[in-house]
C-alpha cells in the first residue's frame, strides 16, 4: 500500500525520466533540491518489491554533508564526477517527498541572476554552502585510498601491433590469437573551480575533518557506478599497492604466457618501466585498464616457409605408391 503510495506520488523519480540536469539548467526553474542517490535507489528497490526490502523513511542528506553542516561538493563536481553520488529533485518532487519521508537536512541549488539589464551574470549558490577545508581533506582521503588498497581488480589488455602480427602475414598458422583494440581514453575532469558557483565559507574553520560517513559512501557508489566491463582481449588480475611492477608482470606473464622481458606495459600513457616501484606509486589504481605489447618477432616468411614444409609430408616417393597418400 505504501509503496504503490509513493510510486503514485513520484513517478519520474521512480521510473528516471525527466530528470533535471546541473550542466544544461532547465528554464523552468530557478531551484533544484538534492537528495543522495543511495536513498533514490534504495527507495526503489522498496517500490519494486516491497515485500522483500525494507521500508525508506528518512532522506538521508547528512551523508552528504562535512561534520561541519557543510557541502561535500562544487558545482562543478556535481556535473562531473559527483554526480553519480546525487540526485536532483524537481520542486514539486520535493514538496512530495517532504510529505512521504523524513527530511534531515535540506540540500538546493538556486540560479540567479548578477548584475544589471545590460550585462548580467548567472551563478549559482548552494545551501548549505560548499566547506573547502572538508572538501579539501575529502579529495586528500580519496587519494590516499587511491593508493592503499589489497586484493584490488585491475585489467590487463593485451595490444597487438599490426606490424608485427604473423596472424594476419600467414593466418593459416594462427600463430596469435590476440585481437587488435584501439586505446580509449576518458577525458579527464576539469578542475574543482568554478567562477560561477559561490563557494564562500561562513567561518574561519582550520581543523580538517575526514567525513567517514560520507566517505564510505562515496566508496560504494563509485565501485558500483565505475565498475570496468571487460572487453575481449582483457584478462582481471588481482593486486595490491604495495607489490612491485617486477610482482606484476610475473602475474603477467602466468596470465598471457610472455616473459617479463617482453613486456611493455602503459596506463593512460604513461609507460611502466621501473621494476622496483610499486603499483600505488606508480599510478596503478583499482579498475585501472594497463597496455600489454608483446616484444614479438616480426614475421619471417622464410621460418613459416620451414614451418610449412615441416608440416607437408614427404614426397621423395610420389609416385612409387609408398607414399600414405
């Protein structure tokens, strides 16, 4: 009853159609609420089956927020990376939602004009407002787990040059069966400012406060959200920070049977060359995609030509009827 209740009440939200979006304002609207998307989805987990899942009563918005009663995030991030951490709520939704659950705090975003008639200026304020010094330790915290993990999945893709595949010279000795992929790179996001988006702080805080809270759940949305899909000619290792690059390409090796010697490994790039640093060090993070090329010899027509005869069978008796066939 509660459930067909709310999904009556909330239908766009529950079915994720007509969603504002932060980078494209709509015209509509000046204010835009936001909510976590761990309650959206676990709201909808309850709609669905709501036998099965636990009721949602209260929003949830302090995970959102610093010790401080401050935002975690900048607009800009909002748009980019952090926007698979939130939610953005019409304001009829919201009236809605105040109405079906328990509101802790309240997180909008109000558009507004600067200026004059003839030359004015959108920005964009929060409330509550942005706090840098949490912010700040929350992007150093986020770093440091970048480079302190054990037993992480990363991917191995194994490249291989067109100059030096014998497959595609003489395919009918399917010498490789690696498949050629093109290197995809995502575009990295832009930088934390934004000139359009207030980010004065109330006070004069010094005391950096990590958000355990909001840091744990910031953790398992993006596991879920950036979770690598293998793709063919990818192989899954599993590895630690603070195991070497030689560690590594032994791993390798076992995986696509090439000597540690006849590795060439890249991330983003950037080439892997020191035997002795570790994974953390090096930039290796977990979900990270590395570069395999293979030192293969080119083709030589001349070794697949004695490859092939040492394949034909003899012919010194054709003709005598003692050859097999």
């Amino acid at each position: 009853m509660i459930a067909n209740e709310q999904k009556t009440s909330l239908p766009n939200l529950f079915q994720d159609k007509n969603r504002p979006c932060l980078s494209n304002w709509p015209e509509e609207t000046d204010v835009l609420y936001i909510v976590s998307q761990f309650f959206v989805e676990e709201w909808r987990k309850f709609v669905r089956k709501p036998t099965r899942c636990s009721p949602v009563s209260s929003v949830g918005n302090s995970a959102l927020l610093c010790p401080h009663g401050g935002l975690m995030f900048t607009f800009a991030s909002m748009t980019k990376e952090d926007s698979k951490l939130i939610a953005l709520i019409w304001p009829s939704e919201w009236q809605m939602i105040q109405k079906l659950f328990v509101v802790d705090h309240v997180i909008k975003i109000t558009r507004i004009e600067v200026g004059d008639v003839n030359s004015s200026e959108t920005q964009y304020i929060s409330e509550p407002k942005l706090c840098p010094e949490c912010r700040e330790g929350l992007l150093c915290q986020q770093q440091r787990d970048l480079r302190e993990y054990t037993q992480a999945t990363i991917y191995v893709h194994k490249v291989v040059d067109n100059k030096k595949v014998m497959k595609d010279s003489a395919p009918e000795l399917n010498v490789s069966s690696s498949e050629t992929e093109e290197d995809k790179e995502e575009a990295k996001p832009d930088g934390e400012k934004d000139p359009d988006f207030n980010q004065s702080n109330g006070g004069t805080k010094r005391q950096k406060i990590s958000h355990q809270n909001y840091i744990a759940y910031q953790k398992q949305v993006i596991r879920r959200s950036m979770r690598h899909r293998k793709v063919r000619g990818e192989k899954a290792l599993l590895v630690s920070a603070n195991q070497t690059l030689k560690e590594l390409k032994i791993q390798i090796m076992h995986a696509f049977s090439v000597a540690p010697f006849d590795q060439n490994l890249s991330i983003d790039g950037k080439i892997l060359s020191d035997d002795c640093a570790t994974l953390g060090t090096l930039g290796v993070i977990p979900e990270s995609v590395i570069l395999l090329k293979a030192d293969e010899p080119i083709a030589d027509y001349a070794a697949m030509d004695d490859v092939m005869q040492v394949c034909m069978p003899e012919e010194g008796f054709k003709g005598t009827g003692l050859l097999g066939h």
